[in-house]
C-alpha cells in the first residue's frame, strides 16, 4: 500500500534547512505532498509579507525530485487537508513537537491513524535569521 506523506511551509528564501525537512520526508513515505503557505495566510498569521512571492514558492518547490505533488495552502486546517489529500504521515519540525497546539493535533490524527513525524529544526539556518540579516543590510 502507497503511503502518503504531506508537509507544509512558507518555504520562503529557500534554503538547506527546507531541503533536508523535504528529503528526509520522502524517505518516509512514497508519494509527498507539500503545501505551501499563500501570501494572504502568511500575511494575516505572521504580519509578514513573504519575500519571495507565493507562485515562485510553488515554483521552486515542485522543481525539487523528490517532490511528487504541490498544493497551496490557504488556511491551517490540518483536519481539512487530510480530508482533501488522505495523507499517512505529516512531517513538521521538531520546534513544534510538545506544543499544546501539536499535541491537540497529534490526538486528532492518531484517531484517523496518521502519524506525526518530527524532523530536528535546522538551527544554523532559517528563513527569520536570513530576513534579519536582509533587515540589517538596508
């Protein structure tokens, strides 16, 4: 039986920490699916504009090999993609593992057998140190 992976991000200012979460989620899983977090979401949850713009996002990730299927991802609905895509896993970064709001999905997904799978957070690189250091040099 094919198991389906699925993750999601901003994705913005690509960079190695993005790539490792991405192949370390398809050697988990036969076919990955990512969503990538629209303009008008990130906006009203992060108060950030992205900086590289929504389609490009898209564009950069589904050039990936290891990719099989991109999506956009309007809201933070977990319970709503799943029931759009049918997914096994969903990969996230450890940063979040422990938190009321992650363990409230964890309950949620174990109940329709969906395992969260935690990869370790790039620390030496993210995308909020690369737009800080954009910040400074302006």
């Amino acid at each position: 039986m094919k198991k389906i992976g699925y993750t999601t991000g901003v994705y913005d200012m690509f960079h190695v920490g993005h790539l490792n979460l991405l192949r370390r989620a398809k050697l988990e899983c036969d076919y990955l699916i990512v969503g990538i977090t629209t303009d008008e979401l990130c906006i009203s949850h992060k108060k950030k504009i992205p900086i590289i713009p929504f389609n490009e996002r898209m564009d950069i990730v589904e050039a990936i090999s290891f990719v099989d299927e991109v999506v956009p991802q309007s809201n933070y609905n977990k319970i709503e993609a799943w029931e759009t895509y049918r997914f096994d896993k969903m990969f996230v970064g450890d940063d979040w593992k422990g938190t009321e709001k992650w363990k409230k999905i964890e309950s949620n997904f174990h109940e329709l057998g969906v395992e969260i799978v935690y990869f370790p957070y790039t620390t030496q690189t993210s995308s909020s140190k690369l737009r800080e250091a954009l910040d400074k040099s302006q």
